[in-house]
C-alpha cells in the first residue's frame, strides 16, 4: 500500500511539473479593484485555465474563476477575472491547467484595493519603476558585446515587495527580425516575459505597463510605424491594464489612469501621436489632442493628493535629446501652461528611456516646484558617462547615476504629514540616492 501511495504522489507530481512546461510566463497580478482583478499569464499551446483564489485570513472559502482558453492568435495569453472580490484583503491563489493544478516555488498573491476614504487615512503603499529590458537573444542580436545584463534586479526589485511595478517603456525590444511581422512581435513579447528571474515579481505585484519606441516599433519611432496597430495589440494581450484610450473599439493609443490610495497614475503614450521628427511642416506633437486634452481634464479633475505622470522621455530636461519633450518645444510649453492655468496641485513625473537616472526640478513663481524623476535602464546597456556633464539646469546635484537601477516611490504618513519617499536602488537592491518630498510641498 505504501508503494502505492508513493508512486501516485510521484505521478501526481509528474503530473504537476509538466502542467508547469504548459505555462511558457506568468501568472501575473494586473489591476486590482475592491471587487475585481485579473490575472495574467501565457501558455505554448491551447489549454483551459481557471484560478482558484481565498483570503488570507479564510484560507477554507475557496473561490473559483470561470474556465479560460486562448488561441494562437493572441499569443496564448489569458485575461483572468476574479470578480469574487472583497475591498482591502490580500488573497492567495493558485493556477489550474486543464484542471490540473500548477505548482510554483515563489509566492501568488494579490491584493484588493482598500476602501478607506471618509473613514481613515490613506493606506501607506510602495511602488516601484523601471525602464529599459533587454533581454539577449544572440541568434537576431547585433555582433559584439550583449546589451541586455543584470536579469536579477528582478529578483531585487521583488524582494522589496513593492505594491505596485510600474514598467516605464522599452519593456521589451523589438528587433530587425520582429517589428516587420506579427510572428516576430509576439515572439519577442513572449521571449522577454519568459526569463525565470521576473517571475516572482509578476506573479505578486500589481503589474501596469506604458510603452515607448523599442516596445512599439524600431527606434524612435513614431505616428508613421506601419505595424502599430499590431503592436498595440500586442501590447494589450501582454498586458493588463484597466484600459487602453478612451474608447475601447477604436485604436487610439494604450494612455489609461489608475488609482491607488490617495494617488493617481496616469500613464502616457508618447509614440502612438507622435510626429515624425525630420517633417517640417504641421504642428509638432508627441501626445496628440485627443490624448492631450484628456490628461489635462483628467489631472484637473483629479481629487488625489498625488497625480503622478508616467511618461517614456524626460519631460523637464533643458538639453535637446531625441528621447525628450525639449524636441516638441511648444506641445511642452503648453501643458506646463495648462498645469498651471487649471491649478492643479500634486503633480510629479516619473519617466524612464534615457539609460541612465537623474531628478530634474523646475521651481515656478508663485506655485509648487514641479519634478521630473528619470529611472533607467534596467537591464539594457547604459549611457555613456558624458550625460553627467549634460547641461540640464533643472538637475537636482547628486541625483544622477549611469548604471543598471530602478526606483521606489513609497506614499507614507497621515493626512496632515503625507509624503512621498523617492528611493533609487542599483541592480543588487542597495540604495543608491532618497529623497522625500511633502504632500504640502506640492500645493
């Protein structure tokens, strides 16, 4: 009997470990809401998939997602929903392939937005950013030395148990033998999700994403793209934001908002409006009107007392770079005009693109400082030193760093004393530069 037993909990085990061969990436937490989230994840070939998921605190009250399947045509990627939801509890859950269960040795977790307004302070939460993933592929990758390094920041960035990861652009790279076909885009998504150093970090945290030129087409790339409806596509099958544009039915960039406590994200497409660079005429665009006009009513009305702007260039930057806002002098200086124009407090941009990190801060007569924090890359080759020397007069001393990094923004304190506490962390997760900044600083 005993022979028995053990050789159906080999079987069993067998059975689970190939189940786990079906998941090519993946389970990821996407958006989280007081009564619904999603998970994420990707197979290699059609399965039926469901998540079975309870609350920490009653582990016996299983609750169970619908049966998914998938096709090759979205890449075998799933859209989990867990509607079952309770507001601010953490759930454990776990993934069944083919009603099979999927044994994973790190931690599958999430948690539900909290309902704390009109009765407690906002909840404390930590978010952390990157930009810049590359991951090698020496059969398409250019001769010479690898560009993509460092894949266990990952691990680094996960051990910090961040909330929240926001991926700040270039979160893959598409190269020669991809952006010309839907083959080679979906190949190079699926290969990049698929390292074994990110998993842990997927499959924890909520998980949104912007996109810049090497995730949206060749580099620096812009309106013109031939492929960007596939791209964009593509982006929203590897994804799991709450949406993409204003109107689902229509293609119109991936731009969306989310909030988190007392903190709002709006997350930006600086490519799918974006004028060519070397055309003379016309206006000179990187957000579009349509997207333009929504982020400012969308900051105006925002009630958050954080309104941070993701976006994949510098915004604040002085010095004329093809990666920045300086390239769209007039499209620049009118949101700062209607930033100040509709008096909107709290707002602070976070971007990422430039290969290396540094805080710009731009001081206003009569209003709040406004900020700009650049992180990046993360594991992409990194700028040349010389950007040190860049003649960006709104560079706060000190703050910049020319080496693989990611950053945390952690929203701390009681209404009166709410802050933001920016930390910069080098690939191995030693602080590298903090700074905090007052909720009151930003009135």
């Amino acid at each position: 009997m005993k022979k028995i037993i053990l050789l159906l909990s080999i079987l069993s085990i067998n059975f689970c470990f190939a189940q786990k061969s079906i998941l090519q990436s993946g389970p990821m937490v996407g958006y989280c809401e007081m009564k619904e989230a999603v998970i994420w994840l990707q197979t290699n070939k059609n399965s039926t998939i469901k998540v079975d998921y309870s609350t920490t605190d009653n582990p016996s009250k299983v609750l169970h997602s619908e049966n998914y399947t998938s096709s090759k045509e979205i890449g075998y990627t799933y859209h989990i929903i867990l509607d079952q939801l309770q507001p601010g509890k953490k759930y454990n859950y776990t993934v069944f392939i083919d009603n099979k269960k999927v044994i994973l040795p790190y931690e599958t977790s999430f948690s539900s937005k909290k309902l704390w307004e009109w009765r407690e302070d906002a909840p404390d939460f930590t978010v952390a950013f990157g930009s810049c993933m590359y991951i090698n592929e020496p059969e398409v990758d250019r001769p010479g030395k690898p560009y993509g390094s460092g894949y266990t920041i990952f691990e680094s960035i996960s051990k910090k148990n961040p909330d929240i990861m926001i991926w700040g652009g270039d979160n893959t790279y598409l190269r020669e033998s991809d952006w010309d076909s839907k083959t080679g885009i979906y190949h190079r998504n699926t290969h990049s999700r698929s390292i074994k150093e990110i998993q842990p970090l997927l499959a924890k945290t909520q998980n949104f994403a912007i996109w810049d030129d090497h995730d949206y087409g060749p580099d620096n790339s812009d309106r013109s793209f031939y492929n960007k409806q596939i791209t964009q596509k593509a982006f929203k099958d590897f994804w799991a934001n709450k949406y993409y544009g204003m109107n689902p039915n229509q293609n119109e960039g991936v731009f969306s908002t989310f909030t988190w406590g007392d903190a709002q994200f709006f997350l930006i497409d600086g490519r799918f409006f974006r004028s060519p660079e070397a055309r003379i005429t016309g206006a000179k665009t990187m957000l579009g009107t349509t997207q333009f006009e929504w982020l400012i009513d969308a900051l105006s009305a925002s009630e958050a007392s954080f309104k941070i702007v993701v976006i994949g260039g510098q915004i604040l930057n002085t010095v004329l770079d093809s990666e920045n806002y300086s390239h769209f002098p007039e499209e620049k200086e009118k949101l700062l005009q209607e930033i100040t124009a509709n008096k909107i407090k709290g707002i602070f941009f976070l971007s990422g693109d430039r290969h290396f990190a540094e805080m710009s801060m731009m001081p206003r007569n009569n209003s709040y400082p406004i900020y700009d924090w650049t992180v990046s890359p993360l594991t992409s080759g990194v700028a040349s030193q010389k950007v040190l020397k860049e003649d960006n007069k709104y560079k706060v001393p000190g703050s910049a760093f020319v080496q693989h990094n990611f950053g945390t923004i952690s929203f701390l304190g009681t209404q009166e004393n709410r802050q933001m506490k920016l930390t910069l962390f080098d690939a191995n997760g030693s602080e590298l530069w903090n700074k905090t900044i007052l909720k009151k600083e930003l009135q």
